[in-house]
C-alpha cells in the first residue's frame, strides 16, 4: 500500500476560515510537514494536543525533507503539507516536495483553501478572465527594472506579493515605470482576513504619492491591465492634467506630498513647488 501526499490550504489570518476537512485530515496524518509547526497548533487551539507529529519544512529544508517524506509514503503513510498560512506552493514551499512525489509514482492530493492571491484580486474588481501571478517581485536591479517596465503594456491584471516595509517602494517604482501610472487602477491590500485588514484603491501615481511610510504586516498588490489606446481615448495631456489636478484636490496629501506628486508629473523642480504651495495663490 503506497502513501499519499496532502497539501492542505490554511487561513490567511482568520483561523475559523479553516475547513473542516482540512482540520480532518490534519488530525489524521500519520506525518505533518509544516513550514512553522506552530500553525497547527494555533489554528487547532484545545486539539492541538492531539496532533500527530509534526517536522519543519520550509523554503531552506525542503529539499532536504524530500527522502524522509517519500521512506513515510513507502511505508502507506498520509503525509500532510500545511504552509503557514495559504496555499503550500503559491509563493509558499511545497513544489519541491511535489515534484518529487510523482517522480517516484505516488499519489498527491489537494484540500483547498484560502489564498491570499484570489481574495486580494476578489476584492479588487478586476476581470478575472486574464490575471497572472508574479509572486514575490525582485528586491532590485536589472531584474526588477526590467519586469516593471513590460508591464506597461500588460493588460491581464498582475498580482504581487510584498511585504509591507517595502509595498511603498514597489507602487513608487510601478508609477516611474508605467507610462499610464496616472490612470492605470492599483490595489493594495493589507492582512486579508485579519483583524487589521485595509484595502487601499487609486491610480498608480496617485497611490504612489500616498504611501508615505511603511505598512504593517502582509501585502497583495493587484495591478489592474493596461487598456488598448486607440483614437478614442482620452490623450496624454488630459490625462496628465486629470493627475496633476487630483494631487492639489487630494485632502489626504501633505504640502510636500503634493509637491513631490506634482513635480514628478510635471518636471519641476519639488522644492520650488513647495514654496509656491506655501505661499498660496497671488493677490
């Protein structure tokens, strides 16, 4: 009798999003592989006590967990995958573990569960049709200059993760980037599902100029499709002048957040646009 593979989904941050098939099958392994094997024991509260044993498998030992899980499948055992929170291999360890398993001719079976890459694109309202998934972006570099800027003309809409210290740091390169950042449609989202969630909606350079500081916890980004110009479309200029007007309207921007806005929309330079902010319009 060969073993079985089960990667269970597991709540992004709210822990009554757990199944109760996913709960079964977690208390029923013979073997769980956890990328933090103290999630189990948070989703599962008082029946934490009567979890089978539990091994770390994270991004740095996953290949190294490989011949331990497949001697337990050759032994008929169900082994259980659970990442920390999401789905094991959207951005999270598990494919090493997969690959190897049908290699060697064993089964692999999926419980679904949340992602945080479906509910981010879910609440953003953006066709579904189209969508591709890009995970974690590059840190910097030719890598990162170069996957920003084919996105200018990218029109199925483009998930990202990124962690909150630097989700301020990707809009502001996204809006030098894209040649439409004052009308292309962004959303933010923040700790999905958890107590603190936020959802932050815009345009790129108009979100660009928001994110002042660094946002807490996990982030999805949904970056909305470029649209096809033809001569029907509204041209540079107004759409220029439609950016530039919602800066000085904006009443959540500061005097320097307004100048900088303005000055990378126009070319001028950002102090002199603050003095003039400053001293307010002629008499």
């Amino acid at each position: 009798m060969s073993g079985t593979l089960v990667l269970v989904g597991t709540p992004l941050g709210n822990r009554d999003d757990l199944s109760p098939r996913a709960r079964e099958a977690i208390l029923s392994a013979d073997l769980l592989l956890c990328e933090d094997t103290r999630s189990p024991l948070r989703l599962l509260g008082e029946e934490g006590s009567a979890l089978p044993q539990r091994i770390s498998c994270f991004v740095a030992n996953e290949g190294g967990r490989v011949g331990l899980l497949l001697e337990r499948l050759e032994r008929g055992e169900r082994v259980v995958y659970v990442s920390e929170a999401g789905m094991p291999v959207w951005s999270d360890p598990g494919d090493k573990l997969v690959r190897a398993v049908i290699e060697a001719g064993f089964e692999v079976d999926v419980i679904p569960g949340p992602t945080a890459a479906a509910t981010a694109l879910s609440l953003s309202g953006f066709a579904a049709a189209d969508v591709r998934f890009l995970g974690f972006p590059p840190r910097g570099g030719r890598a990162r200059t170069e996957l920003l800027e084919r996105l200018g003309s990218e029109s199925a809409a483009v998930i990202f993760y990124e962690a909150g210290n630097r989700t301020a740091e990707l809009v502001r390169d996204l809006a030098r980037a894209l040649p439409d950042a004052a009308t292309r449609e962004i959303v933010v989202a923040r700790e999905l599902t958890k107590l603190h969630q936020e959802v932050l909606r815009g345009r790129v350079a108009e979100l660009a100029a928001k994110l002042d500081g660094s946002l807490r916890g996990e982030v999805t980004v949904v970056l909305g499709g470029a649209s096809a110009q033809n001569d029907d479309d509204v041209d540079p200029a107004q759409a220029a002048a439609l950016a530039l007007w919602q800066a000085l309207q904006d009443p959540e921007l500061k005097p320097r957040q307004k100048a900088k806005r303005v000055a990378e929309l126009t070319g001028l330079d950002a102090r002199e646009v603050y003095g003039a902010l400053s001293r307010g319009p002629a008499r």
